[in-house]
C-alpha cells in the first residue's frame, strides 16, 4: 500500500513522568504528518485557508498504542486515505521506531475521520483536486 511518509525525532519535552513520549503527543506526530502528507500532495494546509476559504477538520479520532517512543528515537509515519465520502474521508496512519531493526510493526496506530469546511463554513464536497492530490503518494524512497 502506498503511503505519505514523515520522520520526527522524540524529544525530552514530549515525554511524561515515566520517560515514555506521552499519550496526547501522539496526536500531534500524526496531525502533522497529515499536513506533511497534504503538502506533498501540492496542498499546504495554510493555503487552503487563505487561498480557498476552505479547511479539513478532525471529527473523530481513534488511537491504537502499542509499543513505547523513547527519548531520541526516530519515528516514521506512514499516512494514507483508506476511504473518501463525500465530505469526509477517513485516514490511516501507523507510527513506526526507526531505529528497531528489523521492523516489529507500529508503535502507534490511528483512524481519523476528516471532514472537508468549504468557504461557507460547512461542510463541502471534497474538491477533485484534493482527492487526487491525498491518493498519489509518492513511492517510499521519493518523498
């Protein structure tokens, strides 16, 4: 499966009282591996506000955690679209430790339910352009 990739590294802020990346921080790795994945699709989120009056917002997420994030580890996050509706699409992602070798799976799993705001403030059709732009990742090894 083709995916949208990002890599960040854990830093000492993100950590809770235990040395584990905290819970909540997850959510940012994978909201900004969205805006990641949109901006290599041709679309930066701040554009689709000031171009088109237009935005994606988060109705629902759902996290699955399954390993603990360290302190310095490199993480991978693999994104991709499972299914578009007509104003929401739902989006996978899986956050991966870089430096586990060889791979044993995610650390992290999320589903996120997103819906398209057009410029009248509810929800629109998810334009073509978006469409495509979120379906055409890049093979690993290009982005």
């Amino acid at each position: 499966m083709d995916a949208f990739v990002s890599e960040c590294r854990v830093r000492s802020h993100e950590l809770d009282a235990l040395g584990h990346v905290n819970h909540a921080v997850y959510l940012n790795y994978f909201e900004q591996a969205r805006y990641d994945a949109l901006e290599t699709g041709g679309l930066p989120v701040a554009d689709l506000a000031r171009k088109r009056g237009a935005g994606i917002f988060v109705v629902r997420i759902e996290v699955d955690y399954l390993k603990e994030c360290l302190f310095g580890q490199v993480l991978r996050v693999r994104t991709w679209v499972e299914t578009f509706r007509g104003s929401s699409m739902i989006v996978r992602q899986e956050l991966h430790r870089v430096n586990d070798e060889p791979d044993d799976g995610p650390a992290a799993e999320a589903r996120v339910t997103l819906v398209w705001i057009g410029e009248s403030g509810r929800p629109a059709r998810i334009p073509a352009e978006v469409r495509e732009a979120l379906s055409s990742p890049p093979a690993e090894g290009d982005s």
